[in-house]
C-alpha cells in the first residue's frame, strides 16, 4: 500500500508543479496585455472578458465534473491578483 500511495501522491505533486508553471505563463501573459492596452490607452479592466472567461471555464469544469464554485473561486482569485499586478 505504501508504494502505490507514493507512487500516486508522486503524480499529484507532478500535477502541482504543473499548475504553478501554467500559473506563471498566465501572469507572463497578463504582463505583455497590460503593456498592450497601456500603448493603446486600453483599459486594463475588461468586465465582459472576464464573464466569457468564467462562463467558458465554468461549462468545462461542469463537463469534467469539477465543482463549479471551486472554478468560479479560482479563477476570481487569479483574475483579482491579475488586475493588481504590475
């Protein structure tokens, strides 16, 4: 039992590590957008961006059988921190 326990948290903390990768590109990409919007004058709040975003991860996470309000929560979190970075 204990190796398969290792064996499967070893995958998870793969999948962790992966999350946190895909995490940093995503706020690599935020940066480059705001650098953008900030040339062309464009504000850097784009409310109906958001809602697709979470309508659009939210039917996924519906599909993948993933709770709904736990998508909601983190993308918000990660759309939050988003905003107030620099």
């Amino acid at each position: 039992m204990s190796v398969e326990l290792n064996r499967l948290r070893d995958q998870i903390d793969v999948i962790d590590q992966q999350i946190l990768y895909l995490l940093s590109k995503r706020f690599f990409l935020v940066k480059k957008i705001k650098a953008v919007k900030n040339r062309y004058g464009l504000s850097i709040y784009a409310p109906e961006r958001e809602a697709m975003v979470l309508t659009s991860c939210c039917a996924e996470a519906k599909r993948l059988g993933i709770p709904i309000q736990l998508v909601r929560d983190i993308l918000s979190r990660i759309m939050s921190e988003s905003y107030m970075m620099k």
